[in-house]
C-alpha cells in the first residue's frame, strides 16, 4: 500500500481535483478543514488497514521528521500487535 501524506488543505485539493489516478476523499479534505494534519491522518489511515498488508510505502515529499513520525507510530502497531495475539502476555 502506498501513503502519502499530505502537507495542506491547498495541496489536497489540488490533487483531488487536477492529478489523475489521485483519489482523495472528500472526508479527509474535511479532516484537514478540522485542522487534522496529513500525519495524524496517515497514521488513522494505517491503522485502520494494518492488519491487511504486509508493508506500507511512504512517499514523503520531503518531510523527513512527518516520515519518521509514521514509522514510529507503525512500529507501535506491531509491538502492540504482537503483544495482543501473543497469548503467553
């Protein structure tokens, strides 16, 4: 699967409306209205899809601490995942 989280309101409506192949949904827009940035969305994102597949690409657009951020937040899910099915803990 591949995320990429977005930096503005104004790049995620760019993209939804001008860069094909690009599907943003309407809810993340008002997400982002909210004042939800596009990490805290990404990181809702993956773990709703977590369990389903076997690795996440990042497309990073530059935001290296954003990038980081996720990865610590997806290894927090297999730490959590681990301890959860594991049934010795």
């Amino acid at each position: 699967m591949g995320i990429m989280p977005l930096k503005s309101l104004k790049m995620a409506s760019y993209m939804k409306d001008h860069v094909e192949g690009i599907d943003i949904p309407d809810n993340i827009i008002e997400k982002m209205k909210a004042g939800m940035d596009g990490i805290e969305i990404s990181c809702e994102i993956i773990k709703q899809v977590f369990p389903y597949y076997d690795g996440i690409h990042i497309m990073a657009m530059g935001n290296i601490s954003g990038t980081n951020a996720i990865i610590e937040y997806i290894d927090s899910l297999k730490t959590h995942d681990r301890v959860s099915t594991n049934p010795e803990s």
